[in-house]
C-alpha cells in the first residue's frame, strides 16, 4: 500500500499529536523512528516486517551492530540513531535518581535498573549509594563476572561506601538466563553484606534481582 493511500490521521505522526504515544502500536512508534520506507515498501510495511523478522521491538533495540545493519532498510546511520536514543532514554531515567532528588518510586528504580542490567550477557553487580535522606551520591557497577556468577567482595563495597559517605545502599544485579528468582547465593551475599556495612552504620535498603521482563525485590520479600 502507499503511504499517500492511508487516511491522514492515521499516519503514526498525526495519530501521535492527537491522541499520544501510548496509542502507537511498536511498528507505528517504530516507523516514527524509520522516517522512511525502502523499494516496495512503504514506512509503516518495513516497521512491521522488521519487528516481525527479529521477533519484537526489543530484539530489534538490542541486536549487535551487524545484526541490525544486515536487515533491510537499515544502516549505519540508522544505529547510531537508534542507539543514541536509547542512551537518552537511560539518561531521562537516571536524571529522577541523581543526588538531589529523593529516591521515593520503588518502580521507577525498577526501571531504570532493569535499563541497566537486563540485556548484559555477563553478570554485573551495580550499587546505588545514597545519602541520609535516600538521595543517590554515586551510582556504579562493582563487580562483573562470567555467565553464571559475580564475585563480590563486602571489603570492598564497605571500602566504596565509607569513601562516598554514603549513608545506604540499593543493590542489584543481574542473571543472564533471564529468570530474576534470586538464588541461596544471592541471599547468602546479601545477608553478608549487611552484616559487614552495619558496622559501619550503613544500611542496605533492597537487593533487586532483574531478569528478562521481572524484577525481584528483596525488600518486597521481607529479606531485608
């Protein structure tokens, strides 16, 4: 179909305007992102069939250099859009959690971690460190190990905190097979690291646990 032969307020830019983002479909959104289409296919046909072709919108957001620059319509130029805007989409989340601010929506935190952690391929361990009123100092990852496991040391997390003056903590970190259960392990590390910071009088508000498409809180479960 032509692109002139769809209604106008129908055209993802105009339905945008008029009734908001979240009216979109991922291929509309997408098309918005694509600007144009390729021989044959006009901009909302190659959104689809790119969505279709490497399964969902977020595979398509995460694919390598060369497994996106390999499909049609796409390129260089286009990556480094579409990475560009993603970086400023991390960026707008970060903002709520620099210091300054209170660290008071459990589920933006969820957000913006999950943004960090969930598409790495080996497992990181990230610490918020926050002032006596929650507001975040420093944000960092610590450790980063193999597929299955991160070695985390409370030495030097206790050394990292008392050198921010860091009042609490949120931990997180994730699991590359995509399943956020957290393991005897993760408690195991967790009750460890309690112990070492309370003698410096420094509190561990959660431990979250990202996965593919969940995040589990250790506060919410009481284990905290």
């Amino acid at each position: 179909m032509a692109i002139k032969s769809i209604p106008s307020d129908s055209m993802p830019r105009e339905k945008l305007l008029n009734y908001g983002p979240q009216a979109l479909t991922d291929a509309e959104l997408l098309a918005i992102f694509l600007r144009t289409g390729t021989k044959g296919m006009n901009v909302l046909e190659l959104a689809d069939f790119l969505i279709k072709d490497f399964g969902s919108l977020r595979n398509l957001f995460s694919a390598s250099q060369n497994e996106f620059c390999s499909h049609r319509g796409l390129g260089n130029a286009k990556y480094v859009q579409l990475q560009a805007a993603l970086e400023m989409s991390h960026r707008y989340l970060a903002e709520t959690l620099k210091r300054g601010e209170a660290l008071t929506s459990p589920e933006h935190t969820k957000l913006y971690l999950s943004g960090i952690l969930r598409d790495r391929q080996r497992e990181a361990f990230y610490v918020l460190f926050l002032d006596n009123q929650n507001r975040v100092i420093k944000d960092e990852i610590l450790f980063e190990g193999t597929i299955d496991a991160a070695s985390v040391y409370p030495r030097v997390v206790v050394k990292r905190s008392l050198e921010h003056n860091a009042a609490a903590l949120i931990l997180a970190h994730n699991h590359p097979s995509g399943v956020a259960e957290p393991s005897q392990a993760d408690r195991r590390i967790t009750r460890r690291l309690i112990d070492a910071l309370s003698l410096v009088d420094i509190r561990i508000l959660d431990h979250f646990v990202i996965g593919d498409g969940e995040v589990v809180s250790f506060a919410e479960r009481g284990w905290v």
